[in-house]
C-alpha cells in the first residue's frame, strides 16, 4: 500500500505547485529507484484514483525507472548497482527472483561493499521524485 501514500502526496504536491501558477497540468514525470520495489501499475493506479478529486485531474502520470544510486558513509564514493553487480551475482543466483534483496532491499548493504573502500556502510537511495511537469 506504500504505492498508495506516495500517489497521494504525488497529487497533492503537484496540485499545490499548479494552483500557485493557475497553471493546467497535462503529464506528471516520476521518477523512482530500481530497488524501490514499487509496482509502476499500481502507482499509476493509484494517481488515477487521487487525482480525480484534485486540480490535476487530467494529468497523466509517467513512471521512470532509474538507476539505483548508493553513496558511501566511510569514503564518500557514490556509485550504482551496475558497479556492485558482479558482488551481488551469488545471492541472485542461488535465489534467483525470490533473493532477500527483492523483498528486503536494505539488505543490499549486508551482501555487497562500497567498490573503492570496501566499506558496508553506505547509503542506499530511495527518493522518489518528480522530474517534470508539463502544462
Ligand atoms: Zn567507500
């Protein structure tokens, strides 16, 4: 149901920043880390059913998946999973789509390391954002 409290506060963000401008909003560019594990559909869902009783009713909602960034707490090093991939291959091989990263994906820091220093501390981005509005 997480997908539900984002499209709310999608709609009503994006509503606040309309009526301020008088402006008619017609697409609403969302972006969203690859290891949210936010289903776009029920996203999308969502937003259809909020924006129905708000300003933005005719606003059509895109989801893009970005890549998943991470930045290290110890060195500063900031880096994606595609520079962590090779570490993770075991676990995605043993479990395949049922691995603990798919359900748990704050257990990345547990099986993989910051590529420079090593380090298991590093930060794992999950901001969801609104990359553009068109009017
Ligand atoms: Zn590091």
């Amino acid at each position: 149901m997480h997908e539900w409290a984002i499209a709310m506060s999608v709609v009503s963000s994006v509503e606040k920043w309309a009526l301020e401008r008088n402006a008619k909003v017609k697409k609403v560019l969302l972006s969203i880390p690859s290891l949210s594990m936010l289903e776009v559909e029920i996203l999308r869902e969502a937003f259809n059913v909020i924006k129905k009783d708000s300003k933005i009713a005719d606003a059509e909602l895109e989801v893009i998946v970005r890549d998943q960034n991470f930045s290290c707490r110890a060195c500063g090093n900031k880096f994606t999973l595609k520079d962590i991939r090779s570490q993770l291959e075991p676990i995605l091989r043993d479990f395949g789509e049922e691995n603990p990263l798919h359900v748990v994906p704050a257990l990345i820091t547990t099986f993989a390391k910051c590529p420079k220093c090593s380090s298991h501390d590093f930060e794992v981005d999950s901001s969801i954002k609104v990359e553009a509005v068109e009017i």
